[in-house]
C-alpha cells in the first residue's frame, strides 16, 4: 500500500487530492518551513515563478513554502547556502538552465558539480526568448539583420546582461550558424541591456519575452522571431526562429527544483508531487500564462535529462568559443 501511494504522488493530477492524505504516512519532510532557495533577485523571473507556485506546494507538503532570495555570483551565492543544508528535504534550490547547464562550462574552477552535488526533484517552468531590433537601427526582419550583418561584418552590436548570460550566448550560437559577426556590448543586468536597444545606443537583442513584452507592444522596439519552437496566440503574426530560417539551438528558459546530494526518494516523489500539484492549479497556471512562462511538470529524471542535453549542447559551443566571463 505505501508503495503504490509512492507511485500514485508522482502522478500530475493526483497530487492535490492525494498530497494531504499520503503525506502523513510518509513523514518524510521535516515538520518546519519548507525553504526555497533563488539564485536571483526579488522581481526577477525565478522568483516570479517561486513566488507563483509556493502557496499551492504548502497546502499541498502541509507546511508554508519560504521563500529565499540569495542572488550573486552567477548563483554560487544561493548554490553554496544549498550545500550546507541537511539533505532532509527542508531547503531546495529553484535554479535556472545558467547554474546547471551553462556554469560548468564558463567557470574554470568551478566549486561545485552539476551531478554529484544535487538531488534532482521536479522541472518547474520554461521562458520563450525574443529577438528584438531597436527602432533606430531601421531593422524590422531577420533577413534583413542578417543582410546587413553580411554586408558590414561587426557593424551591428547587440546588447546583453554580460558574458555567458543567455542574452549573450543565444545571439552568439545564431552569429556562429549564420555565419555572421556581431559586435557585443554586455551591460550589468538586463533592464540595462533592453534599454539600451529601446534608446538606439545598440541595435539588437535576444530577450527573455516576459521582459521586452510590454516594449514590444507598445511599439518601442521591432519584435523580430521567437525563439521558441511554436508561434504564440498573443502574437499570432511573429514568427520563430525556425520559420525566420536561422537553424541554431533555442535558447532554453527553463528553471527547475534541486536539493542537496543525498536527498532521500521519498522526500524527492513527496516535494515534487507538491510540485505537479501546483502546476496543475487553474490559478497557477493564468498567473503563469500572464507572465508569459509555460509549466513543465516532470520526473526528477525529466530534469536531469534536460540538464544533461543542454550542458551538451551548449557546453560544446562555449568551449569552442572560448567565452569566459569577465
């Protein structure tokens, strides 16, 4: 019987009928707030999600969900605090594609490891980017953009929150495929870069869409492609990257749910049954669609697939760039 409840937790639909029954008879999460670390800021994009999905997994775990902004260092700050925790269950770490995926790859010497160092629980959410053009560059196409950067090779610059941040590696990967050279210019944040691009003092960017939304709707920039795999039903008429003709990678927007190594698979299927739970709320998923961010309930194994394919993927191109932040 306490098998099958097992089984039944990892279920997508089952949790929130589930959740607080079976929970009692696992009793594997210890019984205090449940921490949930950020590597980001207040107002950023993970703590958007965090912030979504943490009032729903406690009435599903039966205990609140915390919150924990510990932003610096690319995510070593909030990976380090992660370390030092008990592996009980109590703290887990919402990270970004950049601490897991990319990370291993831009940092030498880097203090931990993306495998031996994590307990993986529960894909989360994924992010659309968006290629957008400032209005002063008179750039309103892909082809264009890539015409020009053709005819005046490093002419066009394009904006960025710093080496090795997705904005900076999304546009590198389409300059490599293309075949093309821009000119980059990194700025300390991402509210810096696209108001760069919006004022004309660079031309160009890949963004994450929740972002540039707002500007690309009221006409302050030219919405270029996607960089997603399918059209969106709120801009019915931008096309993907795919359909624009360049044949890059997209850039992936995911976050995801990791403890510290050693957490136990029974805290592992409860946590991320609350996960699923969550994801599956009516109201979770408008708050999500509003901001522009897809769930992606999954396996802890589904995460660390994704993990793995985009450490590949992009790990190969960061070495033969030989990018490194600065």
């Amino acid at each position: 019987m306490r098998a099958t409840r097992r089984a039944l937790l990892t279920l997508p639909l089952l949790g929130p009928l589930l959740g607080p029954l079976a929970t009692p008879a696992l009793a594997q999460l210890p019984a205090r707030p449940f921490r949930m670390i950020l590597p980001q800021p207040p107002g950023s994009a993970n703590d958007t999600v965090a912030r979504i999905i943490a009032e729903p997994m406690g009435r599903v775990l039966g205990q609140p969900v915390v919150v924990e902004n510990r932003p610096g260092a690319n995510g070593m700050v909030a990976i380090n605090l992660l370390k030092q925790q008990a592996p009980d269950g109590s703290a887990m770490l919402l990270s970004g594609v950049s601490q897991l995926s990319f990370n291993p790859h831009l940092y030498p010497n880097l203090p931990y490891d993306p495998v031996r160092d994590f307990t993986y629980v529960a894909p989360v959410t994924d992010a659309p980017f968006i290629l957008i053009a400032s209005k002063r560059s008179g750039i309103t196409s892909v082809a264009q953009l890539l015409e020009r950067a053709r005819a005046e090779p490093a002419r066009l610059t394009y904006a960025s929150a710093g080496i090795g941040n997705s904005t900076h590696l999304s546009v590198e990967m389409i300059a490599d495929r293309a075949n093309v050279r821009f000119t980059h210019v990194p700025y300390p944040g991402t509210g810096q870069a696209l108001t760069s691009v919006i004022s004309g003092e660079t031309d160009f960017m890949i963004i994450v869409l929740a972002v540039a939304l707002g500007q690309v709707r009221a006409g302050a920039v030219s919405a270029l492609a996607l960089v997603a795999p399918r059209r969106l039903p709120f801009l019915p008429d931008l096309v993907t990257q795919a359909e624009a003709g360049i044949t890059a990678p997209l850039m992936p927007g995911w976050f995801g749910l990791v403890g510290p190594a050693g957490v136990p698979e029974p805290v592992v299927n409860q946590v991320n049954a609350a996960v699923r739970a969550a994801l599956a709320d009516e109201g979770v998923q408008r708050r999500l669609t509003d901001v522009v961010l897809v769930p992606i309930p999954g396996s802890p194994a589904d995460l660390l697939a994704r993990m793995r394919q985009d450490s590949e993927v992009w790990g190969q191109f960061i070495r033969a760039r030989g990018l490194r932040p600065e």
